[in-house]
C-alpha cells in the first residue's frame, strides 16, 4: 500500500532523516518509534506531502507520488501531533472546512462528518465550540479530520498525546476498526505500550536512521533474557540506541 524509499531531509546542517525505507500493507499498523527528535515526524510530513525530500520516494500502490496535485495524494489522511483545529467553529464546521480542503461536498460531505464524528464518539458534540472541548475530545477531532475523505492510508502523529485513559482507549478501538477494514496506518509514537498494544511490526529510528524493523516478537528475540522473562520493548529499544526511549 505505501512504500517509503530513502528518504532523506536536512535542515542547514542537521539531518533529521537520514535514508529511511520501510513499507506498510493493508490491513497492517505499523508503529514509528523514536525518541525526542528521532525525526518521526519529518518522516511523516514527507510521506503526506508537506515537507519536500532531499532524497528519496513515497509510493502509493506500487507507483511513486508525483507532486502535489497527484490523485493518489487523497488515498493518504494525516493526522498531526500539533493540533489542526480551529477553536471558534464548532466541530462541524471545522471539518467542512477540512472536507472542502478534499474536494467534498454537498451531502456526500454531510455523510462523511457524519460518519467520522460518529465514530470517534463526538456525533452528539458536533454543533459545539472547539473552544468548549476538553483536550481529549479534541484530539478525537483532530482524527475525525484526516479520516473524512475515507483514505486507505493513515499516518497517525502521536495521536493520544494528552488524551485520558478512556478517550484513548476509545481511539484505539477506532483503530482496530480501521485495520480491520483493510486500512494501512502508520503509528508514531513514544509509547511503548502503545506500540505493544496496537502494532503489527515496529520501525525504530534514532538519529533520523532505522535501527530495527521488524515484528515484536522479533524484536524481543535481538535482546536475550537474563532468566526466562519476557523482555520488555523498552529494554529492547535500550539494546539497540544504547539510549532510553524518552531521553
Ligand atoms: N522545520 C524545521 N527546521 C529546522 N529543524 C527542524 C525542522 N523540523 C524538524 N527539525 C529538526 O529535525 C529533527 C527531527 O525532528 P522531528 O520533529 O522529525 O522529530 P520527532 O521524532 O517527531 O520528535 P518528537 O518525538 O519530539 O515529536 C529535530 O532535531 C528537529 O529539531
Ligand atoms: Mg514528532
């Protein structure tokens, strides 16, 4: 489904992702984990089209993306680590405004904010203030917007930063539903129980670099255990940066 290849980005002298590959298949969440600055979300921009590369192609089934006004750039929906929203609309015309952004309109997008705010549990808050909502359900929001023109591909960017326990289980079961509607999501996070939880194999970058692709299993089994015990993913991030995950 998307296929990132060698992607490379500098600012001055600093270079924030350093020939990073990796691809994600329908139906598959992958989490994108790293430190403070590993260059998670510089990744993510380039793969949505914000940020140019230096170096490197994002694919789309199997074709590369050709600029902005590419089609395939709508099979894409990103949802960002800073919040997108505008506080003085309330939910339902922010996301007008998102679904105007997509080409959508009309009833078409009526059923789609219908759709996304119905399933991240906000149907009944759609007519309020963004201003109004708690930092939870904003981020739900913040969802419902890179869901509304129903992409195949979602790049997800620290989505339960701030989020209560309850409101991130109830995006975490909105992310089941979509892996098990064949949807391909890209998971950045500096959870570790997140990524357990949610993931089907993990990229770890460090450095703007890929230091370990693979499944959890298979990341357990690079670390051997002192006495039988499961390894914990954080040990393992350990053994592999020589650094904990949130330095
Ligand atoms: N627009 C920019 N101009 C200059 N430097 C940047 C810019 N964007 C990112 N960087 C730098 O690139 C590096 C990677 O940043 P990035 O935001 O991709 O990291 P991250 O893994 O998402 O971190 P975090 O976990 O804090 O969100 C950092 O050193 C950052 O300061
Ligand atoms: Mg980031």
């Amino acid at each position: 489904m998307l296929e990132v290849r060698h992607l490379k980005k500098s600012f001055g002298t600093l270079t924030a992702v350093n020939d990073v590959s990796f691809s994600l298949r329908a139906g598959e969440l992958v989490g994108l984990l790293g430190p403070n600055g590993a260059g998670k979300t510089t990744t993510v921009s380039m793969i949505s089209g914000l940020v140019a590369p230096d170096e490197g192609s994002v694919l789309v089934g199997g074709a590369p993306l050709a600029g902005d006004t590419d089609p395939k750039k709508r099979k894409i929906g990103l949802v960002p680590q800073d919040l997108a929203l505008y506080d003085e609309l309330s939910a339902n015309a922010n996301l007008r405004f998102f679904g105007a952004l997509y080409g959508l309109s009309g009833t078409g997008l009526e059923q789609a904010i219908e759709r996304t705010l119905t399933l991240v549990g906000l149907a009944d808050r759609a007519k309020d203030h963004v201003k109004n909502y708690s930092g939870g359900m904003k981020r739900r929001l913040n969802l419902a917007a890179g869901l509304l023109h129903d992409p195949d591909i979602l790049l997800l960017d620290e989505p339960t930063v701030g989020v209560d326990p309850q409101s991130r289980n109830a995006i975490f079961d909105n992310l089941e539903q979509l892996k098990a509607a064949g949807k391909a999501l890209l998971y950045t996070t500096h959870y570790m129980e997140e990524a357990e939880r949610l993931a089907d194999r993990l990229v770890i970058i460090d450095g703007g670099r890929v230091v370990a692709d693979d499944t959890i299993a298979g990341m357990r089994a690079r670390v051997p255990s002192a006495n039988g015990e499961r390894v914990s993913l954080e040990t393992v991030f350990l053994a592999l940066t020589g650094r904990s995950l949130r330095d």
